[in-house]
C-alpha cells in the first residue's frame, strides 16, 4: 500500500510567523500531534507535541571543565543554544524543527512507518514536486493496521 493511499490531504498548516500559543490552541483543538510549517506551498520547518512540550522542560546548561582561565566544554555550546532559542520563542520560526524528514505520496506505507520509528517523527509531510500535498501520523498506519485485521 502507498502513502497516498492512507495520507491525510487536507493538510492544517501554519506560517513561520503564526504564534506558538495559536499553535498549540490549534493542535488542541483539531486533536493533531502536529503541523507543517509552510512558505508558499513548501516545507520549511514542523512543529510537533514534544517542540511544545520541550518549552516547559528544564533546560541543560553545557558542562565544561575550567583550567585557569579557559573553559573547555565537553558538550557543544550550540545545543544550549539551540534548547534556550525553542524555549523562548514566540513564533513558529522560533520552536520549528527546520530538518524536516518528508516521504513522497508513492512511497509504500512500510517505507514511512520505518522512518516514524527509527527517526522517532511523528506526523510526517507528503511532499510531491517541492510542495506539501499530504501528512501522514502514526494515527493512519494504525489505523490501516485495524482495517487490515478486521477485513
């Protein structure tokens, strides 16, 4: 079976600049685990439950070693910065994933569900020619998975 077969085409998507409390209003209120991030019809970030929930956990301050007068971190200071910039962002742009993992409608249903679990992405866009035509959670492989046992 194809993604297209089980993608949701009416995609709820946001802009860069869309708030992150009307995203998660949004979220909320359409019962979705995320959004697409869009500008003119291409993928430029997403935006999932646990980049909302990262906003509320304690934030990891890098650790590093101080000998005399130089610091010599063990971890890389961009993490820090990275986790500090979702915390306090106020837009889309902000908390985004911009690493988006995407599949084509043709891929076969096994090809996106290996990429939820081994990549841990949950929704995934579809993605045909450079622009979003669909979304696929881990909500529509079960849901397949049920239409596949009772027949």
């Amino acid at each position: 079976m194809k993604v297209s077969d089980i993608m949701t085409r009416e995609v709820i998507a946001v802009t860069p600049d869309t708030s992150v409390s009307e995203i998660a209003k949004l979220m909320v209120g359409k019962d979705i685990s995320g959004v697409p991030v869009v500008v003119d019809g291409r993928v430029v970030g997403i935006i999932t439950e646990t980049d909302l929930v990262a906003r509320n956990a304690y934030l990891h301050f890098p650790t590093f070693v101080q000998i005399l007068d130089a610091r010599i971190y063990l971890q890389s200071p961009r993490h820090f910065e990275e986790e500090l910039r979702r915390m306090l962002g106020t837009t889309a742009a902000d908390v985004m994933t911009k690493e988006v993992k995407t599949v084509k409608p043709d891929a076969d249903v096994a090809e996106v569900a290996t990429l939820m679990f081994e990549k841990h992405v949950n929704p995934v866009p579809v993605v045909k020619n450079g622009k979003l035509v669909g979304i696929v959670s881990r909500a529509d492989v079960i849901r397949l998975l049920v239409q596949q046992e009772t027949g």
